[in-house]
C-alpha cells in the first residue's frame, strides 16, 4: 500500500507497505524506530510517529508538522511539533491503508516549499526560528487558486 516517509532532515518519500497488518505494524515498528502512535490531522490520512520521540531526543519534523498545519487548517507548531521520522497513510475506520494520489500530491508540496525555503534561508536567513516557522506556516496555510 502506497505510503509517505517524511524525515526530518530530508525530503518526502513514496514508500510501500504490507497490506498484512501485523507485518505493516513491524515495518513501521522499524522505519519509525519505536512503537508507532497514529495521529489524525485529516479525516482521510493517519501520521504515524514514535511514541516516545520527543524523550529520546529526535529532532523536529518540520515538513510533516506543516503538513498536519495545512491539513488542520491552523499552526500547530504553535502548540507542539511533530518529531522524528514520520510515516502518511491513508485511513479506514481508524487503521492505516492506502494513501490517496490527493493527499499524497499535497504531502510532496510541502515538502517542495519547506526545502525551497530552506534553501533561499542559505542566503537570506530569518531572524530566527519563529520567523522561520512563521513564513512556512503563512504558506501552507495561504489561499490556493481552484
């Protein structure tokens, strides 16, 4: 089933996982690194993260937490940050299955815009983090053409 892993430091990545839910559990058991914990930023997808990422220390996932923001429909950064390795599925009835060309389309857009932002910043840094996240979160969540 065709899946997204977001790392935090890199880009937005098609992956596949088993159809089996006891094998796709272990697989993202693995990828994630510890034990996976869903989280529904839209109706139709699930995030899933490590369950204890922030104690061990994983860095923030800035491309997924402004993809859960655009999805919500608000800074959710305001109030915590997703952190780790970060895999999208699709969702039914509260467990994972395949993500939708849709979603998955949106998931690749944010991640395009949170590089292409990191890039311009090599050169013309922001004042600091919150401004950094401020200017992704303005463009996530702005108006797009129909």
């Amino acid at each position: 089933m065709l899946a997204l892993q977001i790392d935090p430091a890199g880009p937005v990545e098609e992956i596949e996982l088993p159809a089996d839910p006891a094998l796709r559990r272990r697989v993202l058991t693995t990828r994630l690194g510890g034990s996976p914990d869903p989280g529904v930023y839209h109706r139709r997808a699930l995030m899933w993260m490590h369950g204890n990422a922030v104690y061990e220390g994983l860095p923030p996932n800035v491309v997924a937490t402004a993809l859960a923001s655009a999805w919500r429909g608000m800074d959710i950064g305001a109030s915590y940050f997703l952190y780790g390795r970060v895999i999208v599925t699709g969702s039914v009835d509260g467990d994972a299955d395949h993500l939708d060309e849709g979603l998955a389309g949106q998931a690749r857009e944010v991640g395009k815009l949170v590089a292409a932002r990191a890039l311009a910043w090599k050169t013309a840094p922001p004042a600091s983090n919150e401004a950094a996240w401020e200017e992704i979160v303005r463009a996530v969540l702005a108006p797009r053409p129909l």
